[in-house]
C-alpha cells in the first residue's frame, strides 16, 4: 500500500526554544517542525548537544532572515571544570590530562582581565567549521589534527559569578563566532591547571532571551492535547528579531513598486545602512538597504499571503 505523503503547513514565525540537553540544533529543529507540521524551517547557528538555552528557530518566511539572527552577538554562563582537559575542551570528550587544583577565586579573576575585549581565537577541532569540504569533527573523530587560523571575536563581559570545589561559574557576552570550549580551555591555560566546559547554558542571541523561550516539553503538551494548530500560539512575528533595526513605512504606491524590486524612497529614512520595512497598513514586507541617493533597495522581501 502507497505511503500518503505528508502535506506540510505554510506558517511563518519564530519559536524561542529553550534547547534541551542531549539534543542536536537540528534535531531540536526537527523535533519543533514536526510539531508544528511545517513546510520550511531552519536554525540560527547551531548549539552543541551538550548546550542548553535561547535556540531561535525560524519558519517560513521567517527563514529569510536567520542569518541576521546567527550574526548576532550571544550571551552564556558555562560552569568551567578545572584541572581537567578533555579532547573536545567539554565534559563530552574523553580526559588528556588530570592536575591538581591549586587555584582560587582571586586567581581566576586575575587572569580573566586577559579574556576581555577583542582577543584571537583557534577554533577547535570538534567543531562544525570544514576544511575541503570536510567538518573537522569528522577529521578529529578519525584521529586527524589539522591546523585552523585563528579568528578575531570580541568578549564585550567575561564575570565569573561563582567559584567552589574546582569549578567556576562564568557569565559571558561575546560576538558570533566565539567558541566558549576554547575560552574556557584558554582560562584554564592561563591558570595553568587546564579546564573543560562541564555545562553551558546560552542565555542571549541577539534580542533574544531566556525568559521569552519554551520548553520542548511544553510544546509536546499543547500538541498533544491540540494538535499543529495550538503549537502555532508560541510563533513570534517573523520581524521580531530585527526590531533593533531602523523602521521604514511605505506608502501604498511605494510599497507596491518595492515588493516588485524597485528601490524607492521613504520618509524619515535613515541615510544609511539595513532598514526593515512596513507597507501602508502596517504590514512587514521585509528588509531593504539605503543606497547612496537615498533610495532603499529590496533585499529579503515577504512573500505576500
């Protein structure tokens, strides 16, 4: 008997997901689309298994603006386990080297003056960046070190919130890119016991925070007991992460011209950078950029209903 395929649904939104642990981004991802019966999905930069926290997942026309959201600054509290190095730098991967802890609260702060502010980072090998095509978790997994360029990213706050038994809580704000299991292997370094990420919970990306998100668990419930429909209550419009961003009203005629690739003028427009855009009834219609003449030209638009 012939499988019926599945129909999936036109919604457009962004759920805040609070990633549990244990899963991957795109399987949390996958998991919230199914849920929700969704035709076009996507994440916004991917959170170790081991994380937990804010994990921004767009659907459907929501989708055209993820890479905004994975541009954007991220904030985390890790608990740093020291005198331990693992070969992942988290609690994932299998011990190097154990050493004596001889290290305190005022030790710690001493040396995170030197983590603060721009600083260069080599990516690690467990992590999702390729080399010819190849993921280097892949690489490491089969015993193959390759070397990485280490990348400029920015610490804007590194706090350590706690410290007890050999472990430290650490409250971090950083710029994309920054990978904590190097920062806190880095920390470790300088203290000259080693460290590893024992728990990581992402508190910010972008706009975004904890107490905007939902669990996995809460939304099981509310599909269970009411099915794709009631799941669609946690969809955020899909402009929510970018109300940062200067705001653009068209008028009807100027809207019409936009929304069929033609850069227009606004009034009150900025004179330069990335705007998001509303048609006469208050409608987002999507993402323009100010030219030199002033004009704003269409880069993402919304694809009418």
């Amino acid at each position: 008997m012939a499988q019926v395929k599945r129909i999936r649904r036109n919604v457009s939104g962004i759920i805040l997901l609070d990633k549990p642990k244990g899963f991957s981004s795109n399987a949390a991802l996958q998991k919230v689309r199914w849920l929700l019966n969704a035709e076009k999905a996507g994440h916004t930069g991917s959170l170790d298994p081991l994380a937990t926290g804010v994990l921004p997942l767009c659907f459907g026309e929501a989708t055209k603006f993820s890479q905004y959201l994975l541009d954007a600054d991220k904030g985390y509290e890790t608990l740093m386990q020291m005198g331990v190095t693992t070969t992942t730098a988290d609690a994932e991967g299998e011990v190097i080297e154990r050493r004596e802890v001889t290290v305190g609260r005022d030790d710690i702060e001493a040396v995170l003056p030197r983590f603060r502010g721009e600083i260069s980072q080599i990516p690690p090998m467990y992590s999702a960046l390729k080399r010819d095509g190849q993921p280097l978790y892949k690489l490491a997994r089969a015993g193959e070190v390759v070397e990485r360029e280490a990348r400029s990213v920015t610490i804007a706050r590194l706090e350590m919130l706690g410290c007890e038994g050999g472990q430290a809580t650490l409250s971090v704000a950083c710029s994309k890119g920054t990978y904590i299991r190097t920062l806190v292997e880095d920390i470790g370094q300088a203290l000259g016991c080693g460290a590893h990420v024992a728990e990581l919970r992402r508190t910010q990306a972008g706009p975004f925070v904890l107490a905007q998100t939902v669990t996995l668990e809460e939304l099981e419930q509310v599909h269970a007991d009411g099915g794709n429909e009631a799941v669609d209550r946690f969809l955020m419009p899909s402009d929510s992460g970018l109300e940062h961003w200067p705001l653009v009203r068209f008028s009807e005629h100027s809207a019409f011209y936009w929304l069929h690739g033609q850069a227009v003028r606004a009034p009150d427009a900025p004179k330069f950078g990335m705007v998001r855009a509303y048609d006469h009834n208050a409608r987002f219609i999507g993402i323009g950029e100010v030219s030199e003449d002033g004009r704003i030209a269409p880069r993402r638009l919304i694809r009418s209903e």
